[in-house]
C-alpha cells in the first residue's frame, strides 16, 4: 500500500478583529491550535502571513466561511471570501504554490467556547476562542474534505 505524503494544512478562522490559525496533519486527520493573528479591519500583516505559510511548508489553506444558518451569506461571509481571493492572488503573486479554499464554519466558535468551557482552557466568557475555532473548522474539513468550496466557486458580491 502506498503511503500518502504527509501535508500541512493552515485552517483560518477569518475575523475582521483577530484570525484564529490551527494547523491540521493529512495523514493523522488531526489539528492543533497555532495562534490568533490580529488583524487590521480584517486584513493581516500580509508578510507575516505569507511567512508562516512559506516557513512551516502549508500545503493548503482553508478559510472558514461564516454563513447564516440558513445557509446565505452574511457581511462577514463576504469580507472573509474577499479575504480568501486576496490571500490566493498575494500566494500566486509571490509564486508560493499553495491551495486556498472555503469552508462552511457555522457554529465554529459556538462550540470552540463550549468545548474551551468543558476543558478549562479558558475561565473567563471574554477569552479568545479563535484558535479553537480553527480546529474545529479542520476538524470539519477532514471528516469530509468534499466539503470545501473553490474560491471561484462562490459568487462574489
């Protein structure tokens, strides 16, 4: 049986304040929070962004897409797919070989902070979950990686 490359996957959880990033291993199926990047009304440091996807060799990138619960785009889903066409033009711009793509997030941070609660990795409602809601949008990705959708897949606005 041929064994698969192992492959790094950047999960971002998009935010115009702070963007959570876990790291997610194709091989184990599994993710690990990274670190929550602040953020300029919802735009990185774009260098240092690039830097931590060209330092630890990301494969991929998926960016969480924030959709109503009945499943229309919000402002928020907007800004963060203009985020996702942004961070795949600056990747080819710089000829950084890495995939970007979308996945549904809904209820992301709503079970970051219950299950944050649960472990006691945080005390206080106003801790930053956004790192745990990265993972568990890798988590989604994993479990069905036919989930995510193509950046010019989605209509932009």
């Amino acid at each position: 049986m041929k064994q698969t490359a192992e492959q790094l996957i950047l999960g971002l959880d998009y935010g115009v304040k702070k963007m959570g990033m876990a790291l997610g291993n194709s091989i184990t199926g599994t993710a690990r929070s990274f670190d929550i990047l602040a953020m300029n009304n919802g735009q990185p440091d774009w260098d240092n962004l690039l830097g931590i996807i060209q330092t630890w060799g990301i494969h991929h990138v998926v960016v969480g897409l924030p959709l109503n619960m009945d499943g229309s785009s919000s402002m928020l889903s907007k800004r963060a797919h203009k985020f996702a066409r942004r961070l795949a033009h600056r990747l080819m711009e710089q000829r950084i070989k890495v995939g970007v793509s979308l996945c549904d997030e809904r209820l992301s941070s709503v079970d970051a902070r219950e299950m944050a609660w649960e472990n006691g990795w945080i005390d206080d409602e106003r801790a930053e979950i956004d790192d745990i809601s990265a993972c568990i949008l890798l988590s989604s990705y994993f479990s069905d990686p036919s989930s995510v959708m193509a950046i010019d897949a989605i209509k932009a606005d």
